[in-house]
C-alpha cells in the first residue's frame, strides 16, 4: 500500500510538469494573454482578437462572437487585447538644445489596431514602443532649449506621437496620446530658476509699489 502510495505521489508530481510542456503557448506581444486550448467551440470576448494559425501558417483573426474551430488542425496562437493600454515610460537624462541636462518620464497611450502585424511584425512591442518613446523624447529634448521645454509641453507630446507612431505602424500598434509627467532639471538649475523666479517677483512687486506711489502724489497734487 505504502508503495502504491508512492507511484501515485510521484506520478501527480510529473503531470503539472507533462501538462505545462504540452501547454507551451505564444502570448499576445502587447498584453501577455494566455491563448486557449482549441477545444473546437471559441467565445471571442468584446475588446478582443484570437489569431488563428492551421498547420503553423496564419489562417485568420477571430472578431468578437462565437467561432468554431478544427481541433488538431486549427490554434489560438496570439490574444490580443484591443482596449487602449497605460505604459509608462521610465525616468531617463535628456540634453536640451542649450547643453542642460534633465531627468524626464512620461506615460505612453496606445492600442492595437491590426491584429496580424501586432502578432507577427515585432516580437516585443511594448518593450520596443517603450525603447522607441524613450529616443524619439530625447530626439524631440535636444531641438528646443530648458525654458521652452516647460513652455511647449503640448507641443513637444504631439511630436512624440506623430513620431513614435509613423515606426509602430508596420507593428499594428498606434499611439493614441503621450504625456510628459516630470521634468527634473539638476539641483543648480533649479536653484538658479527659483532665483530667477524670486527676483522677477521682486521687480513686479517694486514695479507695482512705485506705480502707487506715483498715483499717490498725482492724487495729492490734484487735490492741492
């Protein structure tokens, strides 16, 4: 009995493993979804594309609805999910156009539009739109000098994505809308810009102080 008991401890342990290595599976290149096993009737979810591979060669993309495929025959080898996807966009140094160095991060907005180029025109799209937002932001930073970069920011996130999206379109993938979150210049910059900042304030403040001093003796010599 002992024995028994053994052979079927060890042969429970070995059927996760047997059953994970008939269970390799491609996931989708953007979301990471788990392809089913074709049992032959396939519910397609809203939001969503099944590709299809028969014999190991692309056959079609499922829309949303019910589908039936061939068992043995026909695989689920990509999901991919259609809804728009937050990425952010990792802290990386930019040089501006007038030699400032600064820290900048941001958070990308993007979607898959075509199915078939998101499965097989790229291995790794969110790590390559991440690594293509990150030089096109650099790219984009080096053009304009420190105080525009603050000014510009609308500006500067459309060029992103008109740029960004012109290299993703052979990958099925669009960027819907890219938005700087922080721009971090160095310590002696910023010291430097709140100096400047408090001196201005101190020149508009003398400004206005002089103007009603001014006002305050056209008020008495009038009334002389």
């Amino acid at each position: 009995r002992e024995r028994a008991m053994l052979a079927l401890t060890a042969r429970s342990r070995l059927l996760p493993a047997k059953g994970a290595a008939y269970a390799v599976r491609r996931l989708s290149s953007l979301g990471g979804l788990t392809p089913p096993i074709n049992l032959g009737l396939h519910i397609v979810p809203q939001q969503t594309a099944y590709v299809v591979e028969r014999f190991g060669r692309f056959s079609s993309v499922l829309s949303p609805g019910m589908h039936f495929l061939i068992p043995l025959v026909d695989r689920v080898a990509y999901v991919h999910n259609l809804k728009e996807e937050a990425i952010p966009v990792p802290s990386q140094t930019a040089i501006t156009k007038d030699n400032v160095s600064i820290s900048i991060d941001g958070i990308l907005y993007i979607r898959v539009v075509d199915a078939y180029k998101a499965s097989y025109g790229i291995e790794d799209a969110h790590f390559a739109i991440t690594q293509l937002a990150q030089t096109t932001m650099r790219s984009e930073l080096g053009k304009i000098s420190l105080d525009r970069t603050f000014q510009e920011r609308d500006a500067l996130n459309a060029n992103i994505v008109a740029s960004i999206n012109v290299a993703a379109e052979p990958w099925g993938v669009q960027c819907m809308r890219y938005e700087l979150r922080d721009i971090m210049p160095p310590k002696a910059v910023r010291a430097a810009m709140e100096l400047e900042a408090e001196a201005e304030r101190r020149k508009r403040a003398a400004i206005l102080d002089s103007e009603g001093d001014r006002e305050a003796a056209i008020n008495v010599a009038e009334a002389a």
